[in-house]
C-alpha cells in the first residue's frame, strides 16, 4: 500500500500555498494606491467584463495570457500537495476542475479587486486564464505528489535543518527578482523587445545616477551583499570558502536579472544595476 502522505508534509504545503497567494496578491496590487471615483470605477468595470473577442476582433494579448497562465500553476500544483490525502481517491480530471475553478475564483477576486486600482487593467481573461493555469498545475502535482509521496516534505525539511540559509537566499532572490520585473507586465511582442534593447544603458553612470544614490545604496548593494553572503555559505565547503565562485555566481545572477528586463514591457536593462549589485 502507498504510504500515507504525513500531517507535517500537508502542514507546510499549505504554509508554501497561503504565502505563494499572498506573492500573487503582492503583485497584483503593488504600490496598493486605490481609487473610489465612480467614473473611474465605471470605466474599469467595463474593462473587466469586455469579452475576449467582439465582431470577430481579439480583445486580449496572447503573451498575457500565457504569463496568466504559467503565474498559477504554482498555485494549483501547492494547492494539491496540501490536500492530497483528502483526495487520493479522486481522478486527475476531478482534480484539475477543482484545480481550475479554485483559480478562476482567486483570479476574479483580484481582477475586481483591479477595478479599484489605478494602472491595472481588469479583465475576464485574467482570471480565465489563471483558472487553466491552476487546473495545470492541480493535475501536474496530482501526479508528482502520487508518485513521491511523503518524500516532498522530508526533503524539504532536512533542507530546511541542514542548510537554512539557503531558504532565505531564494527568498532574497525573489524580492531582487519581484523589485526589477515590477508591474510585471511581461512581453513577447517583437516590437516591445527590441524597443527595450535600443533603450539599454550599457556603459555604466554614463548620464549619472538614474535614481538617488541612497536609494540604490539600500535596494541594490546591501540587499545583494545579503544574496552573496548567504551564497558564499551554501556555495563553501567547510575547509575553504569559495570567494570567487560565489562572486561570480552573483554577478552573473545580476547580470541575468537586467537581461531578463527585455521582456518586460516598460523595463530596459541598465549596467549601473549590475555594478552596484
């Protein structure tokens, strides 16, 4: 018989679910300003209810969609993990549904949210969207935790016992990953591409600094000598610590970061980034 999936397992998926939720509603809703003018509000409202196609136009972008898609499989694939135990006797198809209409019901819960909020742009297609991303993944992990189950959990929790910092340094990364991406809108369109390859800054504080100097001092200098000491730790054997590779493996990450920026609509790479971090 499958060994059954342990109380601690379900315990920190769940915590892994509701803190992957809250980066969702982080994202959703960054820098939180918000909006009560009724003409506003109408004209959102409208936004939010457009159709995904009128008199045979598409009213929706693809790589929208795509990035709608892939931002809640997690979701699914984490929600599963937590209640697998309740559902061993389901089908895949079972799951991906519940899966999918949990996502549709998050995802239109944020998107009305969005009517509120200047700078989003609500849309039916979101949360359409986030609904099969959840789906996908609620399948995906029906499958991966069937076939590894109670193995997650304790992997995870001799990784967390044996090398803690290297909990914290994915999370660092993110935070660096979430700072640079913002409002993550991302892109896949030529044209958007290429418009933010003409804008790249490659020779460092060649017009001065971008922004004041104390505010990259903090984002980008502290927080990334956090990110390379806690690589240093995990990057080091107990003899000798591995200096260079690990100052290699960061400016690498950070160059990684800035090229990443053209594919996101509205961000262009900049080298004085990459020296300051």
């Amino acid at each position: 018989p499958e060994p059954p999936i342990s109380f601690a397992e379900r315990k920190l998926l769940r915590w892994l679910f509701l803190f992957y939720c809250l980066f969702i509603l982080y994202g959703s809703f960054i820098p939180f300003r918000f909006s009560d003018d009724p003409e506003f509000v109408r004209s959102q409202f409208a936004r939010l209810i457009t159709l995904p196609y009128h008199q045979g136009v598409r009213r929706f972008s693809l790589p929208d969609v795509v990035s709608n898609i892939l931002l809640f499989v997690p979701l699914g694939f984490l929600w599963i993990g937590g209640e697998l135990s309740r559902r061993t006797q389901s089908s895949s198809w079972r799951v991906a549904f519940v899966g999918g209409v949990l996502g549709f019901l998050f995802g239109l819960m944020i998107e009305s949210g969005q009517v509120f909020s200047p700078g989003r742009i609500p849309s039916i297609m979101d949360a359409l969207s986030n609904g099969l991303g959840s789906a996908t993944g609620a399948a995906a992990g029906y499958l991966v935790f069937r076939a590894f189950r109670g193995s997650f959990g304790l992997i995870f929790l001799q990784l967390l016992q044996q090398r803690p910092s290297l909990i914290l340094l994915v999370l660092l990364l993110l935070a660096v990953v979430a700072d640079a991406y913002y409002p993550f809108n991302v892109t896949l369109d030529v044209s958007a591409v290429w418009h933010n390859l003409k804008n790249t800054r490659l020779i460092p504080f060649a017009v001065g600094l971008h922004r004041f100097w104390l505010d990259l001092f903090v984002e980008k200098v502290l927080l990334f000598a956090a990110v390379a000491y806690l690589a240093l730790q995990n990057l080091s054997n107990s003899d000798a610590p591995n200096r260079r590779l690990t100052w290699a493996a960061s400016s690498a990450i950070a160059a990684l970061i800035e090229v990443g920026k053209l594919f996101f609509a509205g961000r262009a790479p900049n080298a004085d980034n990459v020296v300051f971090r």
